[in-house]
C-alpha cells in the first residue's frame, strides 16, 4: 500500500517536472523564435556600403587589393586597355578565325555603311569613316569579343531625323555637318561619362518591351524610307510617318517611278533575301548572307555601267570622297547656339547606341560564357565616339547583323574589328571612285534586308503572353514611330517604361495568405485555394518596400481588405476579427513616411478593437521599427519571425490541431 502512495508521488512529481520543461521549452522556445534586432552601424560605414552596393556592385577593385603601387599601375592600365590582357595569349590559330571574320563582316558594311550614311543624310564616305577609326578605338578599350562596330540603321535614322529638324542638309550641308560631328562628341561624352562615373544601370530603365517595339518602329520607318530609291521617285516627303510615307509614294504612281530602278531593286532584294533563306536554313552557309550586299553592289554597279542605265533616270551614287578620315576637331561646335542642340541631340543618340551595344554584347557574351563589364563597354564606347567625332565619323555602336555575322564566322578576339578596319582602310584609299556607278536601288534594297529582323514580331507575341502592360509599352513605342516619327516614338518608350515603374512603386501588389492544410505553411489564397483562413485572424502580405509613395495606399488598402473580411465575417456568421497579422518578410525597406502610416493603421485598428501583429520584418525594417518606438507602441510581443509564430499567439485553439 505505501510502495503504492509512493508510487502515485513519483508519478505528480514526474508529471510537475514534465510541466514545469514544457512551460520551460515552450517559453525558450518562444525567446528563441522573436525577431532579431541587428546591431546598430556607424553611419559612416552604413553610407559606405550602401555607395558601394550601388555603384561597385561587382567589386572592380578586388585585383588590386595587396599590391604594389607599381602592379596597381599596371592594373590599371589593363583595366582601361583590355588588349593588354587578351593579347598575351594571342597566337596564330585566333588570329586565323579573327581574319575570315574580319573579312567576312567587312564584306557586309561596306555596302551598309554607305546606305546608313544616307540615313543620317550624310555623303556616304562619312559611313565609311565610321567603320575605320571607331572599332580599332573599341579593339583597343572594348571586352567584348564579339561584338562588331559601325554605323547602325535605327542610330543613322535617329541622328538623320533630330538632325534635320535643326538644320536642313540640303540647304545647309556644312552647317549639317558640323551638327552632326558635334552630336557625336557628345554622344560619346555622355558614354563616357556614365561609365566613369558607373552609372550604367540607368540605361536599364528603358523596357525591354519598349525597345523590342521601338526598334520594329523604327524598321518599318527605315524600310519606307527606302521606297526613294527603291522606285527611283525624286521628289519625296521629308516627313518619316507612315501617312506622308505612302501618300508620296502613291502620288507620284504614275509620273515619278523609275521601271529599271524598281526591276534592280526588285531583283537584287530577292536576290538578299533568299540568300539570308540559306543562311538560316544551314548555318553553314553563315557567309552567303554576308557577301550577299558585296556580290549585290558589285553586280548592280556593273550591270548601270555596261548598259549605262543612268541615262534612263536609274540614279547613282556618283562621288565617294576618296582617302582616309580628315580631321574635324575645328568642325565641331564649342560655342554659339548650335552648341546645346548638339549636346541635347547627342545624349539622345547616345543613349540609343548604348543601350543596343551593352544589348548586343551581353547576349554574345553569355553564348560563350565571358562575363562583359557594362561600364568599361560604356568607357570603350564613349571614348570611340569622342575620338570618331574629331576624325570625321558619325555615332558609332555595335551591329546586330554584323555581330552575329562576326560570331558565326568564328572570330576569337576584337582582332576581328581591326581587320575589317583594315579592309574599309585599303576601300577609302583604292575602291572608292568604282562606287560611282553603284546605283541608289541596291542601297536601298540593302537596307530593306538588313532591317527586317528588327520587327521581332514573336519577342511582341511573347510579351503579350507574358505582361499586357509591356505589351502596351511595346505597341505604343512601335506605333508612335511609324504614325508620327522617331523621336516621338522614343518618348513614349521612355515614358511608357517610366509609368510602369511608377505604378508598381506607388501601386504594390498585396495578399491575403492562407494556411495550406496540414502544415505550418501560410500562402497567396488566389495563388493556392485549398489555403483556408484562420477564423478571427486576417493575414495580409506587402510585396513591397513602403515608402512616401506607397505608404499611403498600403494603408488604405489594408484597411479595404479587413473591410471586405469584416463584411465577409458578418454575412455568414463566422468568428469576428480580432488580429491583423502583416506579413513583411517581401519589405525590403521602410522610411518615415511607411512608419507613420502603420502608426495610423494601429489607431485605426485600436477603434475596432483588433490587434496589429507583424511577422518576420526584416533586419533594416525592424531597426527602424525600433529606432522609431513603433515597436514600442505595438508591443513587442506581437511581433513574430513567423506567420505560424503569430498565428499560434493569436489563435491558440487551430496551433492546438493536429
């Protein structure tokens, strides 16, 4: 009987101590589970990293951490000169790929570059120039591998068009000149000089969609420009809208075209575009579609010559200047009004080289696994401009076409680049004067092939799959080019790109999460609908930072949701709300404005009688939840690094179920 008493003792002190490490568990477990608040940083140190994440996010100065003044030197010199580094190893097998690529690309811009300077409304040696100091600049200062510098047909009509809004080239071709080449100073200054200073992310704030609808904007506009001497119609509209386009061309039906020109440039176009059919057809045959324009200029011109079609109203290009890039250091404008049209003309052009080259760069650089610095790219590619302004050239930036071309035939290095310099060098100095009967038709036609892979019709088909917002963006940048102009078009891109950004910072999106049965997981009830709501509980999720932008509709629309909740609750006689639990782990940040407003959302609750509960802040937010005594108000208590933490707090009975 006492073994018995005894026993029954062992068994309620077994059973207190079992109480008192569960309450004991439970309660460290509890201290274990609370936000960690980090410790406070100098404010020093705070802006130092916050300038380094920003601006160095890559580190660039990591190689010259513990070396000698003398190898920082060096170092730095590579840095600026990437030849340096890549030509050490360059032997006889890279230079052999570097050589059919350099010979196959300047078997195709040679016949471009003429036809692009006629875009810009600049004589066509001026094209030509663009190819010849501009990428021996760029194999020098370039990483990229890759890619192919020149003149482009979405940059040449750009320039053309703001160009000529300020100065007409016919009436005053000097003047339109010296525009032009103060343009491109500029151009390659505003580069430079977002390179420098690394601020390469701000060409990122154009849309991929925006662009993918400006460039097809942009073809279509380039292509109908080329109806002039495509049908050989003299007079023609100065205006680039689709409208004016056609009404000139069909205008002048019946008087103003020229049959032998349309037979030419009927003929050779098919004659490009079956051969660009073969080159995609085998990729083999990668060089047909490359010396297609050469084969085509070299036919046209002696087909005009031996029959003379010039006299039969078939229009030529007559005059290449012959010799290499004059100076043009005194051309460019310093002074005087032209000065700021020039500077603003330039920053515009500038950017749009910029944002095709980096484009162009990265895409080759990810197929062969390099990594390419964006603002070297921008130094190299501003430093080209500046240079190719004083020495005759036009905005310059990387092909597309050519690029591709340079990568399928092979090439290892920007050896590639000099070696069609070269080329273009041995043409301005021997070939020009055999130019002179190459008729205006095949320049045209040209230009046609060369910009019709610009309409990417599937990239817009894949976008309106993905985001009808930057299908907007993509249709309106598109449609604003070919119904009105160029520039209108880019400020619609910018300004479409601008809005989405705008709408998603002051907009952000917001969520109700459920608790997916059998486990302690809480998500999205549109995403997940067997996610169930907790009874007397509301949790919502903001994936967003909350700044003075946002704050605000954060707020109400918090607020709209435990409206709907509450009315939701009411109608079918469930268990009234009682918590609010935010979930905060998407808020990246806060500022004094996000601050304010939860205090107003507390008061607000408070008259409802409903507690506010926070879950996992993060550790910039939770520090300025401190700094700022909200933490305080609230309570510390209800602030959790889970939302199965603060929904055990807040419902103790469904944390109970299994």
């Amino acid at each position: 009987m006492s073994s018995m008493g005894h026993s029954a003792d062992e068994d309620l002190e077994t059973k207190e101590m079992d109480a008192k490490s569960l309450s004991s568990s439970q309660s460290q477990s509890r201290y274990v589970h609370k936000v960690g608040i980090p410790p406070r940083q100098n404010l020093f140190k705070e802006f130092k990293s916050t300038v380094k994440e920003t601006f160095f996010a890559d580190d660039p100065l990591r190689s010259f951490k513990d070396q000698t003044k003398s190898r920082k030197f060096i170092l730095g010199i590579r840095a600026i000169f990437p030849v340096l580094d890549w030509a050490r190893d360059y032997n006889l097998t890279k230079f052999r790929g570097d050589l059919i690529a350099g010979l196959t690309i300047a078997s195709l811009c040679i016949p471009q570059d003429i036809g692009y300077s006629k875009l810009a409304n600049l004589a066509p040696q001026y094209g030509l120039y663009s190819s010849f100091v501009p990428p021996l600049i760029y194999a020098a200062m370039g990483s990229s591998r890759d890619i192919a510098i020149g003149p482009v047909a979405v940059v040449s009509l750009l320039l053309g068009t703001l160009l000529k809004n300020e100065i007409d080239p016919n009436e005053h071709p000097t003047e339109y000149r010296r525009l032009a080449f103060t343009a491109t100073f500029f151009a390659g200054i505003a580069q430079a000089t977002l390179g420098i200073f690394r601020l390469g992310f701000l060409i990122d704030f154009l849309s991929h969609a925006a662009i993918v609808g400006f460039m097809g904007g942009a073809a279509i506009t380039i292509a109908l420009q080329q109806l002039k001497g495509f049908l050989g119609i003299k007079k023609f509209t100065k205006k680039t809208d689709i409208v004016s386009v056609m009404r000139s061309v069909f205008l002048s039906a019946h008087h103003g075209w020229n049959w032998q020109t349309i037979v030419i440039g009927a003929s050779f176009l098919g004659f490009l575009l079956f051969a660009k059919f073969i080159g995609k057809k085998n990729r083999k045959f990668f060089w047909v579609p490359a010396v297609a324009p050469l084969i085509s200029v070299v036919l046209s011109t002696f087909f005009v010559y031996i029959t003379r079609a010039d006299k039969h109203g078939v229009e030529i290009v007559r005059h290449i200047e012959k010799g290499i890039n004059p100076s043009s250091v005194k051309e460019i404008y310093f002074t005087g009004d032209l000065l700021g049209k020039g500077f603003r003309i330039g920053i515009v052009a500038g950017m749009i080289a910029l944002t095709e080259a980096i484009a162009i760069g990265r895409t080759f650089a990810s197929m062969k696994d390099y990594q390419l610095d964006g603002n070297k790219e921008m130094v190299a590619l501003g430093a080209m401009n500046v240079v190719g302004s004083m020495t005759s050239c036009y905005v310059a930036t990387g092909s597309f076409s050519r690029s591709a071309v340079n990568f399928m035939a092979g090439c290892q290095t920007a050896v590639s680049n000099v070696v069609m310099s070269g080329v273009v060098f041995l043409t301005l100095e021997f070939i020009t004067p055999l130019f002179k009967y190459t008729p205006n038709a095949i320049l045209a036609a040209i230009i046609i092939s060369a910009v019709i892979n610009l309409v990417d019709y599937q990239a817009a088909i894949l976008i309106w799959k993905i985001d009808k917002f930057d299908f907007v963006a993509c249709m309106g940048a598109f449609l604003g080019v070919v119904f009105s102009s160029v520039e209108i078009g880019l400020l619609i891109a910018v300004s479409i790109s601008f809005a989405k950004i705008l709408l998603q910072v002051t907009r952000p999106r917001t969520a109700i999460l459920g608790n997916i049965p059998n486990s302690t997981v809480y998500r999205n009830i549109q995403q997940y609908p067997e996610a169930k709501k907790v009874p007397g509980v509301l949790i919502v999720r903001v994936d967003s930072a909350i700044y003075f932008s946002n704050s605000n509709y954060v707020k109400e629309r918090i607020l709209r949701w435990l409206m709907d909740e509450e009315e939701h609750v009411k109608g079918n006689y469930q268990t009234k709300v009682q918590f609010l639990i935010v979930e905060m782990s998407p808020v990246t940040d806060i500022d004094t404005s996000g601050i304010h407003a939860f205090e107003e959302l507390y008061r607000s609750l408070q008259k409802r009688e409903i507690q506010l509960v926070l879950a996992n802040p993060g550790p910039i937010v939770i520090e300025k939840l401190h700094t700022s005594n909200f933490a305080t108000l609230i309570g510390e208590d209800n602030i959790f690094l889970t939302v199965a933490d603060a929904v055990a707090y807040c419902s103790p009975k469904l944390a109970a179920e299994p």
